[in-house]
C-alpha cells in the first residue's frame, strides 16, 4: 500500500516548525530530509525514524516497523499530532545522521 499524499501534508504540516525539512517520492512512499540528512520517511501512511541513539532514548517504548520488505527496521513515530515533540526529536537526532555522499 502506498502512502497518500493527504498523509504527507498532514505531517509536512506537523513539521513546519522544522528549518530545512524535504521531502522525496520514491515509488509511493516518502523519504524526509532535515538539513539534507535522511532522517526517517513515510510508508503505508506511518511515520517512521531511523532508529538513532537520540530517537530510541526520546521514545522508548516505540515499536521497531519495516517500511518495506527487505528494508531495516525503522521506529514508529506514534506522537504525530505534536509538532514541538516532533521537533525536539529531529533536533536531537540530526547530529548523529550522516551527510548525504554527493555524487
């Protein structure tokens, strides 16, 4: 199941507070940049969070989710109707994301 672009607003919206959020498509599913770091995406309209040593400490009780067959798992984020925590999240996670190769 792809995700819908009504899930992607809704959390684009939740992430406005957020400086340099992106987003791309990929074959129905979206992959979030902060600051050109991939720090999570949606699939089959969740959120979900690489899982950094940041995220896991912020949501402990957050269950591990494929995004995709084949793919790692990655932590759902279950409190998407709170833009401050959802910012403090990505805050604390982005100094432990890799920058992106260029090619």
């Amino acid at each position: 199941m792809a995700s819908t672009k009504g899930y992607l607003d809704y959390i684009l919206e939740q992430l406005s507070g957020v400086p340099d959020i992106t987003f791309r498509g990929m074959m129905g599913e979206y992959i979030l940049y902060c600051q050109g770091k991939i720090f999570g995406g949606i699939y089959d309209d969740r959120l979900l969070v690489k899982p950094t040593a940041a995220a896991k400490a912020l949501m402990p009780e957050a269950p591990y989710e494929l995004p995709y067959e084949g793919a790692k798992e990655m932590l759902l984020v279950e409190e998407t109707d709170d833009p401050e925590y959802l910012r403090r999240l990505i805050a604390a996670m982005l100094p432990e994301l890799a920058n992106l190769k260029k090619k």
